[in-house]
C-alpha cells in the first residue's frame, strides 16, 4: 500500500472516529459471521476538496513520497520519500520497471518534527511496515539487485533480506499480530518486464526468519494489496475480476475461503481493518463523476464477520 504521508493526519484523525473500539462486552464466536457487513460510507465530512483539507498535515515538502506506516504506539510514523536524492531521475512509484531509486525510509512524529533517516542508498526502499511488538520495520527493497523484502531494527541497523524469491518480485508486505507471520503479495519479474496488462499476482505468508513460504492463491489473476485481520488468520485483499473490476475479499491463512465484500463497477482497493476488527477501511471511484478518475476513502461496518483480536 502506498500512502502520501501528507494524507497520514488525515487518517489518523479519520481513524479516531471511525476506529474508537466498541465496548459492549460481546463475545465473539470463531469464525465468519452469518451477517453481512453494512454498506459503505465515504469518510469525508462535508462537501467539496476543502472537507478533506480539514486536519491535514504535511509532514514533508521535498522530493516524491509514498508508503507510510504508524507504530504501534501512534505517535510516530515511517514513510518513503526521494527527498534527499533531486540528483536522480524521477521515477515512478506506480510502475514497477521504474521505481525511484534513491527513495529512502524516514521516520517523524506526527506533525513531521524529529525526522529520522533509516537507509542511506541510492535504491529503492519502500513499502514499509512496523511489527507489532514496533521493535522492527519490515520493508521491501531492491538493494539486492531485485525487489525482495527486508527486516531491520527501528533505528535503521542490521539490515536482513527475508525472501530470496528467483524470478519474481514481491512487495507490499504486513505482519500478523503475531509478529512472525507475513503476507505480501508477489508477481513474476518476466511479466513486469513485458509489461503484461493485468499484472498477475500471488498472495503468500512467510515467517520472519525467512521459512515456511506459502501460497495463498492459486489463480493466475491479480490478486493484490493483502491486509492482516486482528484475529491472526483472515485478511482483507484485492482481486481483480474481469473485464477490470478491483473488489475486496476476505480470506484465511488456513484455508483457500474467499468471501467477497465490495459489490461495485467502480475501482476497490488498497483495504486495511481497524484494531479492533469492526471496521474496513478502503479506497474507492464509486461516487466519482464519470471520466474524473477521483477516489475516496471509505468506511464499512465489518463487525458481524467477528475478526477482532482472539
């Protein structure tokens, strides 16, 4: 997932609202609910570009930036920015034959004071997320010579690659709560390279020390953008079926279940879940003016499917 981290004080203050545990007291049963989940609300208080200004903060004003991440505790932040290499070439973060090199990993407070920076290299080190425990980032490099994903200590020492994937490129990775399981999605280095319109892809798990691969989908479809659930097993991700719809699905680690949770022609994508697993927040084009390409972030009551934390 990347995320501007000028968006970042808008999330969180959206986060606040939307994300505020419920204490009712109810005890979850195992497994998916029966329910269905509630439909989906935009985000956005008020009309008009100048609702969604409101509480924003820019954190950083030099360079491209991408790719941010709170820590456990929600007073820092991580986030991907070129800011400190204008001598290269600018690239692009959406293409994956030329993403910036020189995009480097920084950590702030919120409002972007005490900035820290993590890599020091003229590659690209993004796609970057902090384990539970926020003792360590796992992020996705291509230090390597090729994309692969990577683990280090919170102030940058002690770099260690984790997969060692010849032939495909994997990126986008989360951890569990846990701490040990990852999921990321991953496609072959040959179709990035060709271009392949309807880039596939495969959702895997892995342990942080590098063992226990595992695929999750067994499609040659895009399956991307994959998102743990608090409950240590589910995750929210995006398929694409056809001709071009991007939905959001729920899956199991444990099993090859997929449920479908957005129902729309419009684009779905880039979903996480609250701590508490009550609600699904996501992008998506479906009150966009035809021919306007614009997106919203948005909310979807997901607490019948009970995959809060066990």
């Amino acid at each position: 997932m990347n995320h501007d981290p000028a968006a970042v004080g808008a999330l969180a203050e959206l986060g606040a609202q939307g994300w505020k545990e419920q204490q009712d007291g109810d005890e979850h049963s195992d497994g998916i609910g029966k329910d269905e989940p509630e439909e989906a609300v935009p985000c956005g208080r008020g009309n008009g570009p100048d609702a969604w200004e409101r509480g924003i903060t820019r954190i950083n004003d030099k360079g491209d930036d991408a790719c941010s991440f709170f820590f456990p505790n929600g007073k820092r932040i991580i986030w991907t920015s070129s800011k400190d290499h204008p001598e290269l070439d600018k690239s692009n973060y959406s293409n994956p034959s030329d993403y910036p090199q020189g995009a480097e990993l920084y950590t702030s407070n919120l409002d972007g004071s005490d900035v820290k920076r993590l890599t020091n290299n003229t590659v690209y080190d993004a796609e970057v997320s902090v384990a539970p425990n926020g003792k360590w980032i796992l992020f996705g490099s291509q230090r390597s010579g090729k994309m692969e994903l990577w683990k280090m200590n919170i102030d940058g020492s002690n770099p260690v690659q984790i997969t060692h994937l010849d032939g495909w490129e994997p990126g986008g990775a989360f951890l569990f709560r846990d701490g040990k399981t990852i999921i990321f999605r991953a496609w072959r280095s040959e179709d990035a390279k060709a271009n392949k319109k309807g880039l596939p892809m495969t959702l895997y798990t892995i342990q942080s020390d590098g063992t226990g691969l595992k695929a999750l989908t067994h499609d040659d479809g895009t399956n991307w953008s994959p998102f743990p659930a608090p409950d240590g097993h589910h995750y929210v991700f995006v398929k694409v079926l056809p001709p071009h719809n991007y939905e959001v699905f729920l899956g199991d680690i444990n099993s090859d279940t997929q449920v479908r949770l957005t129902w729309s022609d419009a684009f779905d994508g880039y979903p996480s879940i609250s701590p508490d697993g009550h609600w699904l927040i996501f992008t998506s084009s479906r009150d966009s003016t035809p021919g306007a390409h614009q997106t919203g972030v948005y909310l979807m009551d997901i607490s019948s499917l009970h995959l809060g934390p066990r």
